[in-house]
C-alpha cells in the first residue's frame, strides 16, 4: 500500500478507537466528538438517534443505564471512496446494570460508516449488534 492510503486508514482506524475508548470511560463528550454532525446511531433495541442533538441525548441515558468494561478488536478497516471508510469491529467484556448492580459477560459486533468532514473522519453511520451469549 501506498502511504497516503495507510495513513487514511490508520485515521478511520483512530476515529473509531477514539469512539470506542471514549465509550468505555462513559465520556459522552468524547463519544460525540467521533460523529459528524449529523451522525446516525443504531443500537440494539433502541430507535435510531439523529444528529448531535439526538446523540446528545441518547448516550448520558445509555451510560446512566450500565457502566460498561469492554475490550475492542478491529478486524477490518477500509476506504470505499475519497470521502467514506467503514471499521468493523468486534466488543467482549462486561455490562453493570446501574438499577439492578447485576454484571453479565457481553459481546458486540460494531460496523462505523465513516465521511471525512472538514479533512476529518467522522462517524457517519454506526451500528451496534449484541451477541446473546457472549462468545
């Protein structure tokens, strides 16, 4: 690969694990800071979230709900275009349920749709799926 191409792709990557670091601590500034401004969030059981102002909202409620220790593995990253990329990656630790304080093992698949915006990339797109048992 060229070093223009590995240098995009190591950006997408670090988009993404910015994301999923700033998940894990709960930072719902960090998290929002990875979206462009009118990002898309689809998680499990849950309506999409639209925009800032939707997302602005809907992670405080999620981090309210469990507190998460999770571990990442990015098993693909790509550039399609100039301006889009996709991460899939791949969560296994557990999940706290704050009302309850029970902890259960947990496991995700993530797919993050990428856009360079203003030379940044960003989170466009990012779906989240649990896999029931933790595997």
């Amino acid at each position: 690969m060229t070093e223009k191409v590995d240098n995009e792709l190591n950006a997408i990557e670090a988009t993404a694990i910015s994301y999923l670091t700033a998940f894990n601590r709960a930072d719902v500034a960090g998290v929002l800071s990875t979206y462009a401004d009118d990002g898309v969030l689809m998680g499990p059981g849950r309506p999409a979230s639209i925009g800032k102002d939707a997302l602005a909202a809907a992670y405080p409620a999620v981090f309210e709900a469990i507190e998460f220790a999770m571990a990442y593995d990015i098993k693909e990253v790509a550039q399609i275009s100039p301006d889009w990329g996709f991460v899939r990656s791949a969560t296994v630790g557990k999940e706290t349920n704050r009302a309850t304080g029970i902890t259960a093992e947990s496991a995700y698949q993530e797919l993050f749709l990428m856009r360079r915006t203003a030379g940044m990339w960003r989170i466009a797109r990012y779906c989240t799926t649990k896999i029931s048992p933790a595997a």
